[in-house]
C-alpha cells in the first residue's frame, strides 16, 4: 500500500468528482457536469457531456444523511448501466448497429427496456448471491441457527468470501481485466486533480491507483455493515432473515454511505480500519494503465472540473 501513502501525502482537497469505467472508456460526474469519453474503434476519441446538479443546488435527497446515501446507490447503479451499454454501442461498427435497430430505424423503446431488465436482473442476482445464498449456507448447520450473533457473523463471512471469489474470478476475464486498467486510470487521474497537478500522462501515471472513495469499498463496507445490523434481528428462521435483509438494505446502504464518507474525510485509525479492506480489495478491482487509457481518463476529467473550485470539495 506504500504508492497508496505517497497519493495522500499530495493530496491538497478532495473532490465531488467520482467516476466508472465502462467498455473502453471511463465516466466521470462532477458536480454541475457529467462526461462520457471512450475510444472509439478507429483509434479516436469521442466525448460525451451532460448537465449534473451535485452542486450546492442539488436536491434534498441528494444532502439529508442516510437518504443521500440510498438515492446515490440507485442513481449509480441507474446512470452506470445506461452508460455502460453506450459505450459498449461505440464499439460496434455502422453495420452491426444498422442491425440492432429496428426496421422504422428506432430502438429507443427496446434499448430502454433492456436497460430496466438489466439493471433489475443485476440486482436479482446479487440479492440471491450476497443475501439469499449465504443465509441459506450457515441455517444448513443446525448448531449456529438458533445463535443469533455467530451466526450473522458466519453469513458476513460467507457474503465476503463470494464477494472476493466473484471479484478475482471475473478479473480473469480480457474484457474485465481491460475495464479494470480503465478503473485504474480513473483513480489516478482524480489523484492527480486532488493533488492539483496539471493532468497530463506523465504526472496521472505517478498516481496511484488506490482510493479511499471507491464504489469497490464502499461495496465492502455495505457487507461490514450489514453484519453488524444482523447482530441485532432477532429472527433464527432462514427466510425470515431474508425478508429481515431485504427490508434493512435501505438502512445498511445509508449507514454504509455516511461511514465512506467519514473514512473519505479523515485520516486516523479508526478510518484507516474502515478503509483498509476496500483498498486491498482494489489491488484486484484496479490495475495499471497505459497511456491510452489515462489520455481516455483525462479527456472524461476536464468537463466536470467546475469554474468555482468551492463546488468541487467533497
């Protein structure tokens, strides 16, 4: 983790700006704009933008505590498969899109519909992956059911360890390994805006590729904090502890989002606590880029750095 010390050694604020990488390409959203960049087939880049409002002006739930951290969640998730499949289209050629539309020539009520069903089936699998199966795993043993407290720990322990197993499988995959050297020039490149260096190549590349801020450990901290509220549901009975995590998740998320925040802003050892398993974590979620992609990182960046620096602070 030493490149990780060195990173926040130089950083001079924290900034609003966050971002995705998608397929061959990255999304960043800063507080008043949101940006697109991805290489096109041809070698060249295109760059999409977008009004954000993530500012001083945003709405109510987007500043009241716990909701904010909800209403993030959902909006990500939205706004991250959307653009997904975007950039996923400017890697086709003019033919296979010519195919993919229908015969009026408008696929804009199916490419909606698809993106509604993907995003439903993304979180269908993940509650039986992360909520159903490991519930489902520890009431197979009869001598923890009726212990509420071990037994919750034992289904968090479950959660983490298909979490990871998830993780480091799909990392094997080209395409994945490729989207997760986009995730590393995304983190540098909001380094090097955070230690307010010019984003240029040469000084994103000396970045590095762990951040504190990262959806990968906010992801760990929703499963820490989820074993923790289970300590407290009273019920042994394995579908009811199912319904019970349903019915608790908007409470987790939010919790979740307030502890990422509160790691994000400071820097002692109950953060650096907090923090260290999503870090390691992102030593399989990120690697190293090349220089296409940091140009790529750069070019999603420059659009939602806003006028009024004020705006930018996290």
């Amino acid at each position: 983790m030493g490149k990780n010390n060195d990173q926040q050694c130089c950083e001079k604020f924290k900034s609003k700006i966050g971002g995705q990488a998608l397929i061959e390409g990255i999304m960043m959203l800063g507080p008043d704009t949101g940006a697109m960049a991805c290489r096109l087939p041809d070698g060249t880049i295109d760059l999409e933008t977008w009004k954000e409002n993530n500012g001083k002006n945003a709405p109510w739930y987007k500043k009241v505590p716990l909701v904010r951290g909800c209403t993030s969640f959902i909006i990500s998730l939205t706004k991250g498969y959307k653009y997904m499949m975007k950039s996923a289209e400017k890697q086709m050629t003019e033919e296979e899109l010519k195919e993919q539309k229908s015969e009026d020539g408008s696929n804009k009520t199916i490419y909606d519909i698809a993106m509604v069903v993907g995003v439903l089936l993304g979180v269908l699998i993940a509650v039986g992956l992360f909520i159903f199966l490991p519930k489902f795993i520890v009431g197979l043993f009869p001598a923890v059911k009726k212990m509420r407290i071990l037994r919750s720990v034992l289904e968090g322990i479950v959660k983490i360890a298909l979490f990871v197993a998830y993780m480091a499988l799909v990392s094997l995959m080209k395409d994945i390994k490729r989207q997760y050297m986009y995730h590393g020039a995304e983190h540098k490149t909001i380094a090097c805006h955070e230690a307010e260096l010019p984003l240029t190549v040469e000084n994103i590349r000396k970045q590095s590729r762990f951040h504190k801020r990262c959806g990968t450990s906010f992801i760990f901290i929703v499963l820490l904090v989820s074993i923790f509220v289970m300590c407290f549901v009273p019920f042994t009975v394995t579908w009811q502890r199912i319904v019970a995590s349903l019915v608790l998740l908007p409470l987790v998320v939010g919790v979740s989002y307030e502890c990422i925040r509160l790691a994000g802003n400071n820097d002692n050892l109950f953060t650096r606590i907090l923090s260290a398993p999503g870090l390691a974590m992102q030593r399989i979620t990120t690697r190293e880029p090349d220089d296409s992609m940091i140009e790529i990182a750069i070019a999603a960046m420059q659009p939602c750095i806003p006028a009024d620096k004020s705006e930018d602070k996290w």
